[in-house]
C-alpha cells in the first residue's frame, strides 16, 4: 500500500478538505469522499487517548467513497489538530499525530490497522510519534511494518 | 456458560475501528478458548439488529451505545481493544458479567 505524509496548519474540518480534495485529484478517493468524511467525523469521532503515552486520531469513512486504499500521516505544523473523542464526543483533545484512513477493502486494512495499533506498546516508536516529523513517521512505518509492503511516497502537498 | 455467546461489535461506519475491536476480541476469546459469533454493525443500525436477533454483548468503540437497547445486553466500551491497552481486563469483565447474568 502507498502511504504519504503532509504538514497542515488549518483546524480539523481543513485538514479533511484539502486531504480529500488531493486525494481525489491523485485517483485514491472519489467526489463524494470529502463531505463523507467531514460528517462522519463530526457523528463519530475518531480521537484516540493512546493511555497517557500519546493521542492521535484515525479519521475514516465508508469504503464506497474510496478507490483504492492509502493512508496519510498528518501533523500540525505548529501545535495540534483538536479531535473529539471516539469514546466521549463531548471531550476534545490535542492530536498529535492524525492517520487518515483511507479504507477501500475493511478485511486486509484492519490487518494493517492491527499491525500498526500493536506498534503503541513499542516505546520507541511512541517517541517516534511524539517527536518526529510526518515523512520519518512514515520511514518508520516502512521498517517496522516490513510485512506489509508499505510504499512511502513522500509529502501528499 | 453459554455453548456459544453472540457479540456484536459497532462504530460508525463499520470500516475501521469496530472491525480492529473485533479482530482483537476474537483473539482474546480464542486464547481461552471461548467461542463466539462476534459481528460488526454500524452503531445507527444497531436498534434494528438487536431486534431481529439479541446479542449477549454489545461493544461500542464510538461514544455511548444506542439508549434503546434492553436492559438484559451486555454493554461494553471497547477502547482498548483499539488502543492495545487493557484488553484483558476488558475480556475478564465481559466474561464476568456474562456467567453472573447466567447464574
């Protein structure tokens, strides 16, 4: 799987439409993808309060609005992205790291999905995420998730 | 204990996070041996589901689980079978709470 990182300064319903709006011009989601993903996230919300190690969150929204699955490793480029949280929408937290993912086909991606999530019990790779820019997250993800092949292709913009 | 328990798992859009939750809790049941059906619905679909067919428990990954459910449902909030944390002191719960709604 192609997988890109991005910088971003604007707020979360920003972040969604301008990595919507390139994705579709790449081919990876359809028109439809962007106001899919900006609802679903604010009916189901997708931040994650990984303990007290790191919070991230994982945007996503139904497969048919994607034709062919990636996903983006999105930071702020000074601060952080606000999400609320999957467990308790009323609550707010800081992201520090946003994966947006870009589901086509839910059986193999959650594979992925559960490769990846197991990497939180990995000290050094919480520190990764922590303090690292997107692309070196992405070359991390590269080594340490060998199994699945993942293609980094540089900055989505 | 039940011969086979049945465990419906629901998010949002039925992607992503209920499907991790449910790869992961299949995972812990199977270690002890357990058997379940375990089934992934949308959290809006849910109502409707429960009606046609009664889940022992219920896991939600995304906020609070529909108000409409009976009473009898085991709720159960399933971070950690997002975050990798804790798993087994959610299993151990579930399990818990299962054999004291049975006896």
């Amino acid at each position: 799987m192609e997988i890109f990182s991005a910088f971003s300064n604007t707020d979360q319903e920003g972040l969604l439409r301008e990595l919507s709006a390139v994705l579709e011009s790449k081919g990876y989601v359809k028109d439809t993808y962007q106001e899919s993903i900006i609802q679903r996230e604010k009916m189901h919300p997708t931040g994650l309060m990984v303990e007290d190690l790191v919070n991230i969150a994982i945007p996503h929204t139904d497969v048919e609005h994607v034709l062919k699955p990636t996903m983006v490793v999105v930071k702020h480029r000074n601060g952080a992205f606000k999400f609320q949280r999957m467990d308790a929408p009323a609550i707010e937290i800081p992201a520090d790291v946003v994966f947006l993912l870009v589901v086509k086909e839910s059986d193999g991606y959650v594979t992925f999905l559960a490769a990846l999530t197991n990497l939180f019990q990995d000290a050094e790779f919480i520190d990764l995420l922590k303090s690292s820019p997107p692309d070196k997250i992405c070359e991390g993800l590269v080594e340490k998730l060998k199994q699945f092949d993942l293609n980094y292709k540089g900055k989505l913009y | 204990m039940a011969d086979k328990y049945l465990i419906y798992v629901a998010c949002g859009s039925a992607a992503a996070s209920a499907a991790l939750a449910r790869r992961r809790l299949i995972d812990e049941l199977a270690k002890r041996k357990i058997t379940a059906d375990v089934e992934v619905h949308r959290i809006l679909e849910l109502p409707g589901q429960v009606a046609q067919r009664k889940p022992d428990v219920v896991v939600v990954t995304a906020g609070q689980a529909p108000a409409a459910l009976p009473e009898d449902i085991i709720i159960v909030q399933g971070i950690p079978l997002m975050t990798g944390f804790g798993i087994e002191g959610l299993v151990d719960e579930m399990l818990k709470n299962l054999e004291s709604r049975e006896s």
